[in-house]
C-alpha cells in the first residue's frame, strides 16, 4: 500500500505517518525532512534550498522529485507514505510516472482536514525531540517538567527555523495556491479520502485507518 498525506502545514502529517511507520511498518517519504538533511549536511543542494526553506517558498520540483526518486529505487518495506509531496501538480504527475516505473501505483491520498487558525496555533508552538522527533506543543503537549522526551528520554529538543509566524504565512499561501489543487486531481482519480484533523492523535490516526481499510 503506497499513501499520500495531503494537507497543510500543521495539519499533522509528520506525526501521523510515524504512527503508521510503527504499526503497519511502512517508510515514511518526507520531502521536508530530505531538505533538511542536506541542509544539515553542508551539500551544494542544501545550501540553495535553506534560503527558500527558511521564507516558506516552495522548492523547485526538479530537486524534491530528483529525492523521491532516489528514495524509490533504494528503499523498501511495507509500502509508502509520501508526507509532505507531491505538493503541485507537476509533482503529482512525476510521482504517478515513477511509481509505474518501479511497478508500483499509488493507493489512496489521506487529505487531512484542520482550520487555518488552528495551524497558526500548532505551527508556532510547536517543538520536536531532537533525536526521535517526537512533537511537543507548548500549550496541548509541553515537554515534560523533568526536560525529557516522554518518548525516547533524550533531553535536547528544537523549533523549525520557518516555525514562525512570517514563514507561516507564506507556507500556506503556498499551499492554498500550489498544492490545494492536488484536492481537485485525486479526487477525479478516485483517491481521495478526507479525514477530520481536528482531532486528538489517536482519533486522526482510527479515522485514518478507517480509510486504509
Ligand atoms: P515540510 O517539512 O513538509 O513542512 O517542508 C518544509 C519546507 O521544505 C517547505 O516549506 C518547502 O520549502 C520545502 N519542501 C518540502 N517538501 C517540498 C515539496 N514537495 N516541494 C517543494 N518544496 C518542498
């Protein structure tokens, strides 16, 4: 089974896919986490992208569909999860191409649902581990008053450099504009499966298996 989670920032695709990398051993495909990695490890790539990265612009597609396609033919499991691509339509269209090359199709496109003031809200309050990117919120899930992760005890955690309100701006204008049309396209295609993000973690993730099944 190869997936797509559809949304917008904030909406919870990260968090939901590792829910679904621990029970159904599928691998998550995160083009913002590839980004960030080569950002991290100093390549020419990372260093034209952090700029972008950091105002809350779009990737070109030539790079983020040059990572998946790498990824696609050096990794295997139990299926996909594609968190966070494609995010346009010439993306879309690159994914269905390479999938059919690596005799693969995709299965089902999770658009997860959340209100635009309630991304505000997760976005800049958000924080992560820094070793096992368990997701902190200051408000709804603060990091434990001993400053270890409830989840592997490491004690060092981070916020996003665009995890600000200005980037913000500027990610879902992106979205609303580049991606929103991917809603359009997979529903025409028979794949489009709405689920309410509103809810806790544990309500998002039985909503979600719901629709797998
Ligand atoms: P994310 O971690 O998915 O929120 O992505 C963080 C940032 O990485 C985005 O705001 C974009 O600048 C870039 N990015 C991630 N995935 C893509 C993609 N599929 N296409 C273009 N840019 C991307």
């Amino acid at each position: 089974m190869n997936i797509i989670l559809l949304g917008p920032p904030g909406a919870g695709k990260g968090t939901q896919a590792r829910l679904l990398v621990e029970e159904r051993k599928m691998v998550q495909l995160s083009t913002g986490d590839m980004l960030r990695d080569a950002q991290k490890s100093g390549t020419e790539m990372g260093k034209r992208v952090a700029e972008v990265m950091a105002r809350g612009d779009l990737v070109t597609d030539e790079i983020v569909i040059g990572l998946i396609e790498e990824q696609l033919t050096t990794s295997s499991g139990k299926g996909f999860i594609f968190d966070g691509f494609p995010r346009t339509l010439a993306q879309a269209d690159a994914l269905e191409a390479l999938l059919t090359k690596v005799g693969k199709s995709l299965s089902a496109v999770i658009e997860m649902r959340v209100d635009d003031e309630a991304l505000v809200e997760r976005i800049t309050a958000r924080s992560t581990c820094a070793s096992c990117g368990e997701v902190y919120n200051d408000n709804t899930k603060p990091i434990p008053e001993d400053g270890k992760c409830s989840n592997c005890g490491a004690t060092e955690f981070k916020r996003r450099a665009d995890d600000n309100e200005d980037s913000l701006k500027t990610r879902l204008m992106e979205y609303y504009k580049k991606t929103s049309p991917l809603i359009g396209y997979y529903y025409a295609k028979g794949k489009l499966r709405p689920v309410d993000g509103m809810g806790s973690l544990a309500e998002v993730r039985h909503e979600i298996e719901i629709q797998l099944n």
